[in-house]
C-alpha cells in the first residue's frame, strides 16, 4: 500500500510537471514535444484542437487496442497517468504568453518535461503514447522496440517542420535531447558508477590493495590472454566516478604495465552496495 501511494504521487507530480513545462514554455514558444503530447501539441498549431483532449482520446485509443502487451501494473498505472497528463494540459493551455526567448523556453521545457517523465516512469508507468505503439508493433511483427519507438518520435517531431518550420522544430530537438538527460538523472541518479576491468598478472594483489585502501570489494577470474598466448587474470571492481583517480594510482603503484577497461553501469545492487546502505 505504502508502495502504491508513493507510485501515485511520484505520477502526480510527473504529470503535473510535464503538462505544466509543455504549456508554460513550449506551446507559447511554438514547440513541439516526442510522442502523443508532441503530437497533440503540432494538431493544436496546425487546427486548433485542445492538445488536452486530443493526448486524453489518441492515449485512450491506443490503451484500448494495446493493452494486451502491457503489464497489469503498467495499465492499472497508465489509465491514471494519461488521463492526469491530459487534465492537466487542459486546464493549463492558451493560459501563457511567451517568454520572447525560444532557445531559453526549450532548455527548460525539455529540464522540466524530463524530470515529469522519469518520475512517471520510475513507478512503471507509461504516457500510454508511442511506447505502447511500439510494444504492440514488436509483439505483432516482431519489431525491434527501442528503433520502433525511436522511429515514431522522430516521425512526430519531423512533422512539425512542416507546422512549425524548421528554426523552431530545431529547437525542439534542443528540447528533447536536455529532457533525454533529465530522464536519465531521474532514473539513474548523479552518482553514476563504473565498472573498471583490470587485466594484470598481479589481479590478487590489486584487488588486496583495493579492498584495503578503498573499502570495497573487488572480484578476480582467471582468464586467457588471446594475444599472448599465456594465463591473464582479471580483476573486476564497481566504484563511483569520484573513486577513479585513486584507483588509478593503486592500480600504476602495483603494476604499471595493467591493461584497464572503464565503462558505465547503468544500475548497482546487491554486495557491499547493499551493505553501505544498511550501514
């Protein structure tokens, strides 16, 4: 229960935040959006149809045909966020004038419709748009989702250079790609991770020094070095991006001549993660 109430009000307030950036600062700027409300908002510029009402039909349309490729859970979630996200686009819109700086209006429209997104989508939820067009396409032919999905948004806001010219739809990439980077922080957090592969002859004693200096675990696997010729073992080890410098430096004092791979982890759980929380 306590798990549903802070799923609802995470998509209250994502809702609110996405409809509010939409009619505050992209629609009095002319900008477009991705998926239905993007495409709600290019039919209000080019008939004057409420982009409310229009997102509430088209999302209720494409719930009704697609929701046997949904998770209960995501359509129980999604009859509340559509039509919330409609609300309260409609009792919002025509009600601001511009802020006379497009640029400016799209950096924060996309800021602000990115966080409303990922706090929709952190609780599992969905805007009932595009996404749900692409799971039906790769349930039905097998199409691949992510291209799908990316296709569709890009189709919709391709259609606004024809609206909203060519100066504006650019803006709207703008938009979209600051909204992308939200999204992410969102879901992911500013303390991003690494995961660092150290491949040295001396794996045992790095991953000793790592657990010593660092207070962290690291792994070791034997491996085969392919080039060589020769046994390689490889030492595996999760640290924030903040820990890199220092591990570097246990890493060059052990063995200078260590072959390091660095790369992102989108999400770390379990372990000694597990553990610090706790702590």
């Amino acid at each position: 229960m306590r798990k549903l109430v802070i799923d609802l009000t995470m998509i209250v307030a994502g809702t609110m935040l996405y409809a509010l950036a939409l009619t505050f600062l992209a629609i009095p700027n002319n900008l477009a959006d991705g998926g239905l409300p993007g495409l709600s908002i290019i039919l209000y510029y080019a008939f004057g149809w409420s982009p409310g009402i229009v997102n509430f039909v088209l999302a209720s349309i494409i719930l009704l045909i697609g929701y046997r490729v949904l998770p209960k859970r995501t359509i129980f979630l999604t009859v509340i966020t559509a039509p919330l996200l409609s609300f309260f686009i409609y009792i919002t819109e025509q009600q601001v004038d511009s802020l006379g700086d497009p640029l400016v209006s799209a950096i924060f429209a996309g800021f602000f419709i990115g966080i409303g997104a990922g706090l929709i989508l952190r609780t599992g939820s969905s805007m009932g748009g595009t996404s749900v067009i692409a799971r039906m396409l790769n349930h039905n032919f097998d199409l691949d989702l992510t291209r799908t999905n990316f296709a569709l948004d890009a189709a919709i806001v391709s259609s606004g250079l024809f609206i909203i010219g060519p100066l504006n739809t650019m803006y709207t990439i703008v938009s979209l790609f600051v909204g992308k980077k939200a999204t992410d922080i969102i879901l992911e957090g500013l303390d991003t991770r690494k995961a660092v592969s150290i491949i040295s002859a001396y794996a045992p004693e790095i991953t000793d020094e790592v657990v010593q200096q660092m207070k962290t675990s690291a792994t070791v696997f034997e491996g085969y070095g392919g080039y060589m010729k020769e046994n390689a073992d490889m030492a595996y080890i999760i640290i924030n991006k903040y820990q890199i410098m220092k591990l570097k430096r246990i890493i060059n004092t052990v063995d200078e001549r260590a072959f390091v791979v660095i790369h992102d982890v989108r999400d770390v759980f379990g372990g000694s993660f597990s553990w610090a929380k706790k702590s």
